[in-house]
C-alpha cells in the first residue's frame, strides 16, 4: 500500500514496564515504524519519540492510547493532546483512550467490560480484522499472561490471567528466606533452560519457563474442547522464550496489541 495514501494512526500501548509508540497503517493492518523505551523514561522520551514518528508520517491525524499505567495514560493523553505533529502548529484530530463501546466490531462477554484490560480488546480487535471471521485463541505474554479466546472472529471470551516472569521471580524471592531473585534478563529461552536442573538458579527458570508453557498449553486445550478449533496467534515481548515449548502450532505477530490500536474507533 502506498504510504502517502495509507489511513494511518499514531498507535501508544502503555504496559507496565514498557512504552511502545508506532504509526499504524489501518488499511494494511500493520506497523510502519515502532519505537519502544521503558517507562522509568516515559517523562524524558515520549514526547519526543511521538514527534518523531509523527513528523515521518503527516497524515496521521488520530492517537489511540492503550495502558494499563492510569497515570501514565493521562500523561500521554496530555502530551498528544497538547503536541503539534510536525512543528508548525497542527495538531492530532482525535486523541483516544481506548475503552470498550457498543460500536465495536467485538462483542465482549465479560462480567464488567470497564474491567478489561484494554490490551486485551486491542488484541481482540486486530484479530477480528485480520482473521476475519475465524475464531481465535489469543495468547498476550507481557508483564501479565493472558489466554482469550475469540469465537468467530466477532464474541470475546475471556479465559485466563497468569503472572508472567517478572512476577513469578519477585514472589519466589520476597517470600521466601532462601531463594535469589534472579535476574529477567538472565532468563533466557526454553533451550537454555537445563532439566532437570542442578542448581537454584536452574530450577527457578526452570519452573517459570516449563510452568509457564504447561499452564498456557492447558488453556489453549480447555479452548479447543470447549469452542473447537481456532487460530492460535501469540504475541507480546515474553513470547519468544516459551515458544518452543508450546505444543499447538501458533501465528506470532509481535505488534498485534498496536495494530488493534491504531484501528480502534
């Protein structure tokens, strides 16, 4: 698709450890650019990083914002808000926190769709669009693991919520006297992962990573009995690690929280 004739959106998803800024293109359901930073540098880069990829894309004229950071989605809210895209005085048409509403594509089945994390209807939406009709089991590996299903590519069915590594290596070692906490970074992939496992270290990544696998796997199985077949589409930075050990065969689309971003309306 032609850039300069593209619908593009400024996309923003506020995780709880991450930032990740791109320009949407909406027709062709993909990202253009991307930049990600951590949010301890929210305050110092995101203004910035969002002229940047404004000014290399001008026909954006929306910004869609999705966080779980409350305080960090006013703060961008403000900035796009308030920020000229390319420096001589035009400003964004639309800024958007996303939230559930009745004019979505999605219909989601849950007990307080205000309560939905909003990563997950972003999730939802950009697998409504690009599988257009198929149902979807959808797999969300970030600071928090969460498995939902998708039933014909239109009704949302929430399914499961787990910590992810970060979480699981901060409760190992403030509840306990005796185990380190390790560090993420440290943690590698499946196939570094020795088990058994001779050491602490070991056994806590061990743990994590097969854990992780053998709970993701048993949500995906309940889906499939339950709902029958879908496609399986993972996403999120925790992803790669525990691919390896995932039985189902699976789609990876690393931008598929901002593609349903950018296409929110």
């Amino acid at each position: 698709m032609n850039d300069s004739a593209s619908e593009m959106t400024l996309a923003i998803d506020i995780g709880s450890t991450r930032t990740h800024v791109a320009a949407v293109d909406v027709g062709g359901l993909q990202c253009i650019d991307r930049i990600d930073s951590y949010n301890d540098d929210f305050d110092d880069v995101f203004a910035e990083r969002i002229r940047k990829i404004a000014a290399a894309h001008p026909q954006i004229r929306r910004a869609n914002i999705t966080s779980c950071v409350k305080s960090l989605a006013a703060k961008a809210e403000k900035i796009c808000a308030d920020l000229s895209a390319d420096g001589g005085g035009r400003r964004f048409d639309a800024v958007e926190l996303i939230r559930p509403h009745n004019g979505l594509p999605v219909v989601f089945k849950y007990e307080d769709p205000a309560t939905l994390g909003t990563d997950r209807i972003c999730d939802a939406l950009a697998c409504a669009a690009m599988c257009r009709g198929k149902s979807c089991i959808i797999i969300d590996v970030g600071t928090a693991v969460t498995v939902d299903y998708l039933r014909n590519g239109r009704i949302f069915e929430g399914m499961a919520i787990l910590s992810g590594y970060s979480m699981q290596l901060d409760a190992l070692h403030k509840n306990t006297d005796s185990l380190p906490r390790i560090d993420i970074s440290s943690l590698g992939g499946a196939t570094n992962v020795p088990l058994p496992s001779t050491s602490t270290e070991d056994c806590i990544k061990a743990g994590i990573i097969y854990g992780m696998a053998g709970a993701i796997d048993r949500c995906v199985g309940v889906c499939k009995r339950n709902w029958g077949k879908g496609v399986i589409v993972a996403t999120g930075g925790g992803w790669e690690p525990i691919k390896p050990l995932i039985k189902h065969k699976t789609i990876t689309i690393p931008d598929l929280t901002l593609i349903g971003a950018g296409i929110y309306r």
